[in-house]
C-alpha cells in the first residue's frame, strides 16, 4: 500500500490532498475449497487493486467537507455458481470506480449533522449486492450533558442480487436515544430500528426485519 496526503493550513481551516494505491490477495477459505456439497478444490485465490485520490477541508470543530475518487479492479473473484450450486472463479475482471462525498457541520456543541453519498459504476463484469446509489442523513443532538439522540435516514439503490435478480431500492429510519449515569460510566440505549416498518430485501430468499426496538445498557470500567 502506498498512501501519500499533503495538508495545507488557511486561515480559515486545513486543506488535505491525498491519493492511495493498493494490491490485496485472497485465499479461498477452507469452507470454499473442501465443503463437501459447495466446495471447489481447484478455487484460484483472489487478487485486486484499488486506486483512489482525494481532498478534504476541515474546520475546527465545525466543518468537514471531502470529495473520493476510486478506481478498483478483481480478478479471479471467488462467487457461488447457483447452476452448480458450488463455488468458482468468476471468469471475467471486475473493473468499477466512482466517487464519495461527504458533508459534517456542527457549528454548536449540542448538535451535528452529516450527510454521505457514494457512486459506483461498473465498466465491466457483475458488482453483486452493491447499489449504484447510496446516501444516508445522520442527525446528531445533546439534550444536556447526560441525554442525547441520533436520528438517521439511509437510502440504499437498485443493485444486483449474486443470482443477478434485480433488488429494489428502499429507505430506512432509524431512531436513538441514550441516557447516561454514575459519571457517565453507565449509559442507557433505546433503538428503535426501520421506524416506517419499511418492506425491503437485503439478500435474496432471506427475511428482513420490520420495524423492531433495542433496548440495553453499557457499562464503562
């Protein structure tokens, strides 16, 4: 991995180039090689690169603006034929790049808001589960200095099943609320997860929850 940035100090914040190179290698697993129903013992190992370059802004405290470009590619990608019911090599590159944009403001203490969106474009071979578009709202809000909570928002676009099904777009909103004792040591959580009792597929043929609620409490030694 090679990972070169360059910061640059204004008088109204810091300006941040960066770029990033990468080669990665994947073995198959041993689940994958010799499973006795789906195993493939003649599985090749992964091999990628990724390439990115990008800039960020950021203020003290208050500001944070970044922009992403990159470009990765996969050969030998190990997938599940669902013909053969058994794992295998796809047979071309996976070649995609897009861009990443972030957004965080929190011009109060009490409060932050941070928004993302993430681009992708194949340019050749299948990007299995992966949407074209995603981008998600996060609002952030102290109450005082024991009771906060977060509201998010996250859409996740049209994106291909491993089967090559088309899955849907959806929407989720999500809600928290978090209470704090003894010093901040012991913090209480209620979630309450898919507020709008959204019906969407996340994976093919496996269930997804409605709207449901999380309660718990953490302790800090």
């Amino acid at each position: 991995t090679l990972d070169p940035s360059y910061v640059v100090d204004a008088a109204t914040g810091k300006h941040k180039w960066f770029a990033s190179i990468s080669t990665a290698f994947t073995a198959p697993s041993l689940f994958q090689l010799y499973d006795t129903y789906s195993g493939n013992p003649d599985l090749s190992p992964e091999t990628s690169t990724s390439r990115e370059i990008g800039w960020e802004y950021s203020t003290v405290n208050t500001t944070r603006v970044s922009f992403l470009y990159f470009a990765r590619d996969e050969q030998t990608k190990i997938i599940y034929d669902f013909t053969t019911y058994a794992y295998g090599n796809a047979e071309s590159t996976l070649l995609y790049d897009g861009v990443e944009a972030e957004f965080e403001w929190s011009p109060q203490e009490d409060y932050r808001l941070r928004f993302n969106y993430t681009f992708n474009q194949v340019n050749e071979g299948n990007i299995a589960r992966i949407p074209k578009h995603a981008y998600s709202f996060i609002y952030d809000y102290k109450v005082n200095e024991t009771l906060s909570y977060n509201i998010s928002f996250n859409h996740i676009g049209k994106r291909l099943a491993f089967e090559g099904t088309s899955l849907e777009a959806y929407n989720l909103l999500d809600l928290k609320l978090n209470k704090t004792f003894l010093n901040k040591k012991l913090t209480a959580f209620v979630m309450l997860n898919n507020a709008l009792n959204t019906a969407y597929v996340e994976l093919l043929n496996y269930s997804t929850q409605g709207r449901n609620y999380r309660m718990g409490l953490r302790y800090r030694f």
